[in-house]
C-alpha cells in the first residue's frame, strides 16, 4: 500500500495564505475548517520588514498547535522578476528559505518584458530563469509558473508567459530544467477556450502544483458575440460553483502518479465574495474532497 494515500495525503486539498505578517493568524483562525495545507503567497515582492525565518517559525508554531496534520504546499511570489528586481531578489529569498517551510516548491509569474510578444521576450525569459532553475536545483527547490495571462496577449504580454502551451514549449526548450515546471489550473485555459483535461494530459510531468480555480464560460455569448466584442464571455468561479469535472482532473492527476497539492485560489468569485469568501472556499474544499473519492477507507486484508 502506498502510505501517502492514507486519508488522501498523496493529494491535499488547502488553499492560499497570503497575509505577509498576519499569516500565521489568519493560518490560526481558518485552519479549522480542515484545509489540509497552504500556499504562503506575495504580491510582487516580499513586504518590507518581513522575514522568512521569522514568519516560517511563526507559521510552523501554528500548525503544530492546530494538531491539523497541515503543511506548507509552496510560496509564491506574483510579480515581474524579469523587469523587476524586486521580485527577483524575492524569488531567490523564497528559494533560499523554502525548506524553513517544509516546502521544495516556490511558484509565480515568469515575468516578461512589457509589451513584447512571447517569442521576443525568451531571451529575457532565458537570462533571468537560467540563474533563477540554477540556484533552485542547487537547493532541492522546484519552480513552477503559473498558467494566468494578466491580460496579456501572444502579441503584447503582460507579467506572465506561461498562460499557453505554445508558449511552454518556448519557455522549457530555453531553459530545460528538470526542476522548472507548471502551477496549473483549469481556469486559465478555459478563458482561452481551451478544454483543459486533454492538455492536463499531455502536460502532467511538467505540472508540480495546482491551483484550485475554476471557471464558467458563456457559450451562449461566444456563440453570439465572439471573444472580441468586450462583453464578459467568462467568469472566474470557486471549484464546485464552476464547469470543471474535478473529479476527472483528480483522476488524471492519479492515474500519472502526480503527488502534491491542489490549493484553492479565492478572491475571484464573483458570487462567493466578500462575507460569503470563506463559505465558497470551504464549500471548494469540500468539493474537492469529494471529488478525490471522499472518506479514505481501508482495504480489508484476507
């Protein structure tokens, strides 16, 4: 028997935490409602006066409190690293210290050169993420990009090249490191009109996290009016609330030995916001849960 599938450990089910200096409150206060891990996640860069060391002891103290049985997925770091040094600097200290976490994973944005297209801005991409994988695998820590577009476009990107898979068969043949992979999530790719289960398919070995985010996409208005007319075709939506089959992304994620987390994104349901977040990211969590097959029972041994 595999030991990490005891109550579904090979796949947990947690979310985001990204509250710089109050995270290991907010840790505290929504641990109990069974989130089974955490991404510690920053916006563009670490915040001023924060620490690593500190903030990992901080957090670690809580878990060990909560007697959740928890862990830390990943940190992210959302900004621009190739235009930003910033971000970059933030990047390598979340690299440096990911193992104070208990995490080999650190995720985020490629970043790119504003305004250039995806092919134009790899030699950028090759500069900065060469040092960057280097440094990783130097330290047993994994990178993974997350799939988002920020708006951009193939023509003129914004913040993120690895929004397509065109644009990962770019990125991965300029830097091919076993280390460097994907922070994938359905919603991205059906923005795109992209079905995302045969690409989660061909893409799962580059896939070390994934995000717990859905969407719903109006046929009815990209029938009618296209993608171009500025009306809202699709909407970003809490797993559960979505057109996702997860119980057919968790499939897949099992059937290819995939062992990590799936960690919901909140903050983007336009329905389940504001004093209803956390009931859509623990109703998210339930349905994932459930899609993962529910109660783990035991195997009767005769």
């Amino acid at each position: 028997m595999d030991d990490n599938r005891i109550e579904h450990q090979d796949i947990r089910i947690g979310t985001m935490a990204g509250k710089a200096e109050k995270t290991a409150d907010y840790i505290r206060q929504i641990a109990p409602h069974g989130f089974e891990c955490f991404q510690i996640n920053f916006k563009q860069n670490l915040p001023k006066g924060l620490t690593l060391p500190k903030l990992a002891k901080q957090i670690q103290a809580v878990l060990e409190q909560s007697s959740s049985g928890a862990i830390i997925s990943s940190l992210g770091v959302f900004g621009n690293p190739i235009e930003d040094a910033d971000t970059r600097k933030s990047f390598e200290k979340c690299i440096d210290h990911a193992h104070r976490f208990g995490t080999d994973l650190v995720c985020g944005f490629t970043g790119t050169i504003t305004g250039q297209s995806v092919p134009d801005a790899i030699p950028a991409f090759k500069k900065v993420w060469s040092k960057l994988a280097k440094r990783a695998a130097d330290k047993g820590v994994r990178i993974a990009f997350e799939n988002c577009p920020m708006r951009g476009t193939w023509q003129s990107t914004r913040w993120n090249l690895a929004f397509n898979p065109a644009a990962w068969e770019l990125m991965f043949d300029a830097v091919p490191a076993e280390n460097m992979g994907l922070e994938w999530e359905p919603c991205h790719q059906m923005g795109q009109l992209i079905d995302p289960l045969p690409q989660l398919r061909k893409w799962i070995d580059k896939v070390f996290h994934i995000h717990g985010k859905d969407a719903t996409v109006l046929h009815d208005i990209v029938a009618k009016r296209g993608i171009l007319s500025g009306d809202r075709f699709f909407y970003h939506r809490a797993p559960g609330f979505g057109d996702t089959n997860w119980a057919d992304v968790i499939s897949i994620l099992r059937m290819h030995g995939y062992r990590g987390a799936i960690d919901i994104e909140g903050w983007h349901d336009p329905v389940y916001c504001g004093d209803l977040e956390m009931t859509g990211q623990v109703h998210a969590l339930r349905h994932l849960q459930h899609c993962r097959g529910g109660t783990y029972v035991v195997e009767p041994k005769v």
